[in-house]
C-alpha cells in the first residue's frame, strides 16, 4: 500500500462523514444504562450498569471491524488498525457517572470517538497509525478514591497494586471489582500499558466560559493546579446563655475570621483565574446553645500559574502561622498545573480552523483523564460548552449542533495525528 499521509482531504473526509443522527442516537442509548427517572444518569464503576454498557460498547466496536483489549485496570481500548506497527493515537474518556450524573459527561467523548471510528469506515479513510478509543476505568472517584485510576494506572502501573485494595461505600474492594470485570470479558486480549502517540479527550466544559462567550469549540491548553488543605480551628465549649462575649473563644468566630483573610489573599493574588471554596465544614459540638469548641473547614484552591500557587502556599503558611496555636493546617492533595503539548493544542485548534469552526483557547477547571495521559504522550482536549454551566448534574445538556461540530472537529485532528510519521 502506498498512500500519501500528508494528504489532508482525509481530514476533512472523515469530519464529514461524522453521522449527527447516529451519534446523538448512540448518547441517547448508552443514557438509558443506569437512567435515573430525573432524566440524569447513575452509573457507578464497573458496577453491572456499566458492565452492560461495556458490552453494549465491545460489540459495536467488533462489528465496525475493530480488535478490543484490557488492560489490569478494566480500561477498554478499541483499536482501528493502522497500515504501520506504530503506537497508536488514542482518543476517549470516561462512562463511570457521578450519583447525580448527567448524560454527557465521560460519555461524550468515548461516543464521539465511537463516531469518528464509523465516519473513518464510511469515508474509507486509512491512517498510517492505529486509532484506539479508550475507557479508562473509574474516573469520577465517587465508588472508589481516588478518581481516574485507570488512566493514571495506563501511565504509572505500579499504582494498581494501591489501588486494588480500596473498598467502596458497601465494603467491595476495586481489585474484586477488576476481577469480575475480567471474567465478565474472558476472551478479550490483555494490552500492554504505555505506548501511546497522542491522547485527544473530548469533553463537555463543565463551567459556562464558552457559552458565556458565544464560542462552540474550546482549545484546551491545560488544566489548572489546585491545592486541598484541611483547617482546624479551636475554642472551647461554654453555654451560648451564660458566656458574656468577651470571654469567649469561640472557633466559629476564628474559622470565619481565617476564611475570610484567605479569599481575600486568594483574590488578590490570584485575579480572574482564581478559584477558592470552603466546601466541607464540620463543627463540634454542633448544638444551637453550645459555643463551638472546634471547627475543621476544607479550603480547595486553583490556579492556572505555578507562580501563584507558590505564593498563594506562602500567604496561606503566614495566616495559619499569625493565628498560633488555634489554628492548624493539614495538607491534603495538590497537583500542579498541566501545560498540554504545544504540538498536540497546535492540532486541535488547526482542525477547529479547517472546519471553519469558531474557537477559542480555555483552561480546563476540572480534572481529567488527559491529565495523566499528558504525562505518557502529546496530549490536549477539545471542550464543547456545557449549558448554564451545570455538570455533575441531571440538566446537563449540550446543543445538539454543539456536540456533533465537536465530533467533527475530533475527527479531522485524530486522522491528522494518526497520519503522523514522528
Ligand atoms: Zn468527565
């Protein structure tokens, strides 16, 4: 066989091939497992809701001609072959929902990669690489913590054995869970971890940005940084009736004084892009008469500069260290910013370009899958606007034309990519 890879009609071919009613079929189908009367979706990780969704997927997949694996992390990869042996291009998400999901989120972008694997088919298109589309196992991180760990198990396997032991809510462990994934799909061939070319995600926004904006396609240049920290404060216990207020120690008092020094210095520092939440608060003694003797509030802070994260953690060292001992920090997760591959974000936008699509550069707030992926190969999103910006929700929605110009633009950068020889 001889085709010339540079040709980029094929491209084009294959983005105009995307089928509008077979996709949004295919979401509306794969909606109903795991339906919540709300018209939301419940579908835990590898619970037998997605294991059917699984198999509803591995057999569409074998009747488009594709080869279907496994990997130790229950993730699936569907593989377009390529007329060379080198690694592949691989596209998808997640279909794992949070309890109160929507229909889109994760499902999306595994659906449209469905879509492009059937619009390659239907324009005859063939890629010198091969094209999988993956299903990475229990992204949401709300039946087991935590969340995407299969896709930080694809890049980092030496994680597994951690995670296997985890048990969710009902006491089953996830290495059980894989087990029974595994005799669920015996036939399927075991794929060997790592060897990726480029990893493109598709995802709804999650956030209003581009609807604000009136813009259908976001170029995601990486995902912003965040810093967990738990905050304790101290008082002491007295009757709300008898303690005049100037003797009081009172730790709500304290609390609010220290949320409020941080927002202020998380603003200031952080501008625009700044994102602080005080999401979690537990209170003792938690009595409408009782003064609280100890309050322990949650602090979740992002940003897309590393600069800012570095001082964002000084001001906050100098307010917990201005409070003495009442007030005392405990550390609980941080992940720096992702800058995705310049190369890859260069092929996102170029086909949103080619399509004649409006779009725009965005930071993704939220996590994701591709934020392992960037770790192991080229990798960058492409992001459709999510309605009012509601997520993790049953009224998350997408226009139609919004998710089917998303599917296109998907299309034309996995065939470009695919077609790469370096
Ligand atoms: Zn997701």
């Amino acid at each position: 066989m001889n085709h010339s890879y540079d040709d980029t009609t094929s491209a084009l071919r294959a983005a105009e091939h995307v089928d509008a009613a077979r996709l949004l079929r295919s979401i509306d189908a794969l909606a109903t497992i795991g339906a919540r009367g709300d018209g939301g979706v419940d579908r835990p990780a590898l619970s037998t809701l997605e294991i059917d969704a699984r198999r509803g997927l591995i057999e569409r997949a074998q009747a488009l001609g594709c080869t279907v694996s496994t990997d130790a992390c229950a993730n699936l990869f569907f593989r377009r072959a390529g007329e060379e042996d080198l690694p592949p291009v691989i596209t998808g998400s997640h279909i794992d929902t949070q309890p109160t999901g929507g229909r889109l989120d994760g499902a999306y972008g595994v659906l449209a990669g469905f879509e492009c694997l059937a619009a390659l088919a239907d324009a005859g298109v063939h890629t010198r690489r091969p094209l999988e589309v993956a299903i990475w196992t229990n992204e949401e991180g709300s039946r087991f913590q935590p969340g995407a760990m299969g896709s930080s198990t694809f890049v980092d396997p030496a994680r597994l054995a951690g995670f296997r032991s985890v048990r969710d809510a009902a006491g089953v462990t996830f290495g059980a869970t894989l087990d029974a994934h595994r005799t669920a799909f015996p036939s399927l061939a075991t794929r060997a971890p790592g060897a990726a070319h480029a990893f493109i995600e598709l995802h709804i926004e999650q956030g209003p940005l581009l609807e604000l904006a009136g813009t259908p396609l976001g170029v995601v240049t990486g995902i912003q940084g965040v810093r967990w920290h738990s905050i304790r404060c101290t008082g002491a216990a007295a009757h709300a009736g008898t303690t005049p207020m100037r003797v009081r120690r009172d730790a709500m008092t304290l609390a609010v004084r220290v949320r409020g020094e941080i927002e202020a210095f998380a603003l200031e520092l952080g501008g625009d892009a700044a994102r602080i939440t005080f999401g979690s608060w537990h209170i003792e003694p938690n009595s409408i008469n009782t003064i609280p003797s100890t309050v322990t509030l949650t602090v979740d802070f992002r940003h897309p500069d590393p600069a800012v994260l570095a001082r964002f953690d000084a001001a906050l060292a100098a307010c917990i260290a201005h409070h003495g001992a009442d007030v005392h920090l405990e550390p609980l997760f941080e992940h720096p910013p992702v800058h995705f591959a310049d190369s890859a974000i260069a092929r996102v936008r170029s086909a949103c370009d080619a399509l004649g699509a409006r779009s725009q550069p965005i930071v993704s707030g939220a996590f994701h899958d591709a934020l392992h992926l960037a770790k192991q190969c080229a990798t960058a999103m492409i992001f459709v606007p999510s309605r009012g910006g509601i997520s993790h929700n049953p009224l998350e929605a997408t226009d139609d034309a919004d998710l089917v110009l998303g599917t296109r633009a998907l299309a034309h950068c996995l065939v470009e990519l695919c077609n790469e020889a370096h």
